[in-house]
DNA sequence: GAGATCGGGGTTACCGTTCACAATGCGATC
DNA sequence: GATCGCATTGTGAACGGTAACCCCGATCTC
C-alpha cells in the first residue's frame, strides 16, 4: 500500500487512540508509558509504516541524530577506513552520518566544515585531520559543539582516540632488529602528520634501545611515488638492509624502486610497511606491515562522542571511559628476512 | 563575539528592521526585494553570523539543501573516489552530504538505506551501487525522490552515469593486439557488477573483431587476492602471452603471482589494468592501466540530480542535458611489451 | 480622475516533532 | 472520607524557517 503522504504521529496517535505526545513518549523510550498503550502504538506504527522526520526532531529537540565527520583527503587507506568504521558504528547506533571533506587541513578550512556541519544540527563532530595544522582549528571549535578527534593533539580540548603509533613503529623496527639487521632505515611520512611523529619517535627509540645507530631520517608524502623515490636514492647506497616505511603504499614504491635497480627483497633489504592494506598480502613479496584496526577506531569514536553528546544533555560532567589508545598489531609476511651477510 | 545562541531569522529582522520574511526573500533570492533592503538584511546577516538552520528549512519548505549517497561498503578505490567526487560537487552546489553505506547490495538493504536518508529529508540521493542486484532495488525507489545512479542498470527507471566500460576494455585489449600478442585472457570481477559485465563485453568485442580466438573467462572478485590465485593458475600454463585484468588490485595480484613463479612482466606476460590507482604507476613494472575519471562522475551525478530536484520544485519536466557516459583513458606504462615469440 | 496593475513588504499559518506543564485516575494514607 | 502521591496521558507552545495570502502606495490606462 502506497500512500500518497508519509504518515506522521498524529497519523500514528489517530490510530492508536492516544495524544501525539504519547506516540513521541514511546518513540523515545520514555518510561512512564503503560504497556499495552506502548504496544497499541508500536502496532500502529508498524501497520503505517511510520518513520519520524529527523528535520522536526532535530528543530524540535536541540539536536539531531545525525553526526557529522570532517576528513582530509579520503582516498588514503587510513582515513577512508576510518570513516567506514565511524559510519558503521554511527548506524549502528542509529545515527546518521554527514560528512564534509576539507581539500587542506588550515584553520578557516576546518572551521568552514564544522560550520557547514553545525548548520545541519549534527549532534557532535568526529574530526579526522591527523595533521599538526588543524590542532588551532580543534582547541577552538564552536562552543557547546561535542567533539572527538582521530589522531589529533588537541592538549586535552577535546577528547582524541588514536592507534598507538609508538608501540607500532616498536615493533616493526625491533622485528627487524631481532632478524639481525644492524639497524633501521625509516621512510617517515609528512613531517606534520601526527602519526608521523609516531613512528619516528618509536622507530628511534626501539633503535636506541637496542643500541643501534640512527641513520637520517628520509621524509615522503604516503605516496608510492615518494616510495620509488626514496627506494632510489637508498639502492644508491649499498649498505642499507632493513628500512621501515611510515605506510603500505612507500613500501611498494620503495620495492618497485628495489626490483628495478636488482636489489632482492627481503634477499638484500627487509621492508616493512604500516597499515596493513588489503593489497599487502599480495605484493611481491607479501608485505610485513603493522596493522591498525580502524573500525575498532571508528567505534571508540562514537563510543566516546555519544558520551559526550549525553553528557551534554544531562548536564553532566563527561567521563571518559573507554582507553582512548587503540593498539596496533605486527603482521609478518615475507618481506623481511635475516641480512644476508 | 561568542554568543550564547546562535542568531535565528527574527535576530536578523529586527536588526534590520525588516520582517522575518523578508529575510528569508532575501536568503532565497526571491526576486521582489528592493536593492537597499537586501543590502540592509545581508549587513544584517554578516554582523550576526547569521546562518540558516539546516532542519528549520527542511522541515518548512519540502526539501533540505542536503543530499544522500547511498554506498557499497567497501574500501575499493571505485566508490571511495566516486563518493569523494560526488561529495566535492555537492559542496561546491552548496549541499551537504549525508552518506549510509550498506553491507550487501539487495532490495532491502538499499531499501533501508534510502529510508533512512529519506528520513533526513534529503533532496536526493546518488547511488553507488554498481552491482546488478541493486537493479531492483532503484527500479522502485521511493515516489518523488530524485535519485541518480552510478553504474547501473535501472531500466531507465533513473537516471544514470556511466564510464564507458566496454570503450575502456577495448582500449585495453586493441592496446595488447597492436603489441602482437595473438589474444588476450581476462580476469573479470564479480560477474554481478555491471562494470564487470562491460569490461568483458569490450574485451570479447575487441577479441572478435580483430578475429583473435577468445580464450576462457577467468572471475575474480576484485582483490589482489583473487588476482593472485588467477595469476598463479595462468602461470601454470604456459601460454599465456597477455591478460586484462578487470581491475588493478587484481593485475597487481596477479604480477605478484607471476613473480614468484619467475614470470617476467612484460618480458614474458603483458598485463594491463583496469582504474589506475594512485600505486599503479608504482608497481614492479608500473601497470599499463585504464583510467576513469571519478570526479567528472561525482560531478555529472549532482549536475543531473540538481536538475532533477529543480524539475521536481518547478514541476516541469526533467530533460537530461549532460552526456550520461564518462570517457575513459587509456594509460600506458611498462606492464605491457610486445611477445617474447 | 478612478480603477487596475504591480512592486515591495508584512501577517499568519504550517512543517512534524519534543518539551513544559496540566489534568486525570487510582490506591494508599491519615 | 478527603488528601496526597504516583503513574499515565493530554494540551498547548515552542523550534526556525518557508509558503500563501493580504495589504499598501505608486504608476499606468482610459
């Protein structure tokens, strides 16, 4: 049966014979509805196929039940994943999702999106912008807005959940330091990316642990093309044999560059990557890499800004209780072995 | 200036000593509003940081100035730089975008997921939903709610907008013949996707053209993965002098394969792909692959769906204007060689 | 010069929900 | 037996806009 109009609660309230406002008490969970009214209104609900109009319960209410996500460049496998898994905890939580991508991370940027966002009414914003430059933009995001960053040092503004890149970038290097190499190379990605920051600083300290000289530091830009590039310049050297690469997609350039100039992975060089790409498993050879579990990031996130969002309307001081530090996790494969002598 | 509220239309007004509705003339460029008003009502505006409230016009006038996309679940590189594509020009339309990604592509599925954006009262919705079980699904969409889709096959039921597939595999397997293999294998996608069923239907048509035997179908299922397992059934041949794999995870899959059983791309097999990922031109060889340019897609898709809400809003018939079919491009690397012989 | 037309702008209702508060019924209390 | 309290339900007013309609004064038409 095709209705003309979409029914709305009075629709619903006529047919169950009660008030519009019972209809909404139910709707929400209210507690002091009776049981057979709650049920006679469900039925008839069900029999109109009636679906409250997220417009009027966001002007209605002060908020609706949507969440919106500013992100940065979505095409990169991080980014892109977590905003899958915000997504799906978002439904799952049976709020919607809006979204606004920013094409540079800068204040006015950030700051134009959560704009764009909070004129739809989103109920909180999960801000994935993992570089340096938006930390101005989070410490001052509109007053009463929640908030929750991904890989962000917002200096406790708002509350941040992201993957433990020290522990991550640990276990790669001790991995390879464990097969014997000497020391460690690192291709690090964007200086002003916070996961950046991570790695390195994991990767020295692992090194620095083990008592291992620190060779310099080559930066790229994520991209496999800054990979080859860096793969180039190392193959030009001779004594390089383990190098960890900030993510998947350098390590592939960097052994496409290897292949080219004859240089045997994990033969003569050991990579390991970051992020644990579906391709990685099938790169030639399988690629070691540390894994993060981005829907488990996404869940945290909701998890946390529903928090937020409740607190907000309970007036509430906002404890936060999941551990806002997800932990990454070594994947072995073939690209890396012991030295060869 | 921090207030506590946001400003509303009467805040507005009443600075401008004007009616609310004057205000919203003026912020709806209704034509009845004379110069020195509207400058009054704008000066109004920018002093206030006046914004209009997203829900408040939604829940007024019929339609929100917010779109939904309804998306495949998935990381693939096809939907992540449509949906970006589709975002940017929505943006740029001045429209927010609300995203509900769904698990599996079948009639309830994407059913439900265009309730719940039409429950936002989005004005309305493109759907990336490239498999041939969507078909149903978009064949009865919710009365009056403008939708375009993406790769699809709706019967003209909606309107549509393609890359021309069948043009791309032709490129690709003419680009094979001219080097002088004498044919060319082809690893498909999942045989429910319509792109999957373009590509094989240029790849055939080519083949047949050229009067080369066409050799058995293999069927992948996107991955590297599955790129892998073909390569490695390829390798056992013997052969095999080139493949068009359906996209370029699987070449990248299958090159790996090839790898380890001491192929040598393109000295022994020539490969092309199939989207020319940001890593393709970094792979051991760079892949000769064929392009599709998401954005012009995301951009054709809002270009048709504006037209058909203003259609809607006026009434009037919709006329589709743009050329519903994106050209691809062939790109050539060094996959691909002539035949050892 | 009177009625018609038109540009400009105000009034009021309404969109579909939730919120604040009032009202009702009923058993328990004193 | 009247009062109190609680659980349950109803009533009216927001929420912040847009749409439809009305009104006013000025120009145009004859």
């Amino acid at each position: 049966m095709v209705q003309r109009r979409p029914a709305v609660v009075y629709d619903v309230a006529r047919l169950a014979g009660v008030s519009h406002q019972t209809v909404s008490r139910v709707l929400n969970d209210h507690p002091s509805v009776s049981q057979t009214t709650r049920q006679r209104v469900l039925d008839a609900v069900r029999q109109l196929g009636y679906r409250p109009n997220a417009m009027a319960r966001g002007l209605a209410g002060r908020r609706s039940r949507i969440v919106g996500v500013v992100s940065f460049d979505t095409l990169l496998y991080g980014p892109a994943a977590t905003l899958l898994g915000v997504e799906r905890a978002a439904r799952t939580a049976g709020y919607g999702v809006s979204i606004a991508t920013v094409e540079r991370i800068d204040r006015p940027a950030v700051m134009s999106a959560t704009g764009a966002l909070a004129e739809q009414s989103v109920a909180g914003v999960v801000v994935i912008a993992p570089q340096t430059a938006a930390t101005a933009a989070l410490r001052n995001m509109p007053a009463g807005m929640p908030a929750v960053a991904v890989e962000a040092d917002t200096g406790g503004a708002i509350p941040t959940i992201s993957v433990n890149q020290i522990a991550g970038a640990r276990m790669a290097v001790e991995h390879l330091l464990r097969l014997g190499h000497r020391t460690v190379w690192h291709l690090s990605g964007p200086r002003d990316w916070l996961e950046t920051r991570g790695r390195i600083d994991g990767w020295r300290a692992a090194l620095v642990a083990a008592g291992s000289p620190v060779p310099p530091l080559m930066t790229g830009d994520w991209s496999a093309r800054s990979g080859h590039e860096a793969g180039m310049r190392l193959a030009a050297r001779g004594d390089v044999t383990a190098v960890f690469a900030g993510n998947d997609q350098m390590a592939l350039g960097m052994m496409s560059a290897f292949h080219e100039r004859g240089i045997r992975v994990p033969d003569d060089v050991s990579i390991v990557g970051f992020d644990d790409i579906p391709e990685a498993a099938y790169l030639s050879p399988p690629l070691t890499t540390v894994r993060q579990d981005f829907d488990e990031v996404g869940r945290r996130c909701m998890a946390a800004l529903l928090r937020l969002i409740e607190a907000d309307r309970l007036e509430g001081p906002a404890r936060s209780a999941a551990d806002p530090v997800v932990a990454p996790s070594l994947v072995v494969r073939h690209s890396t072995a012991a030295p060869a002598r």
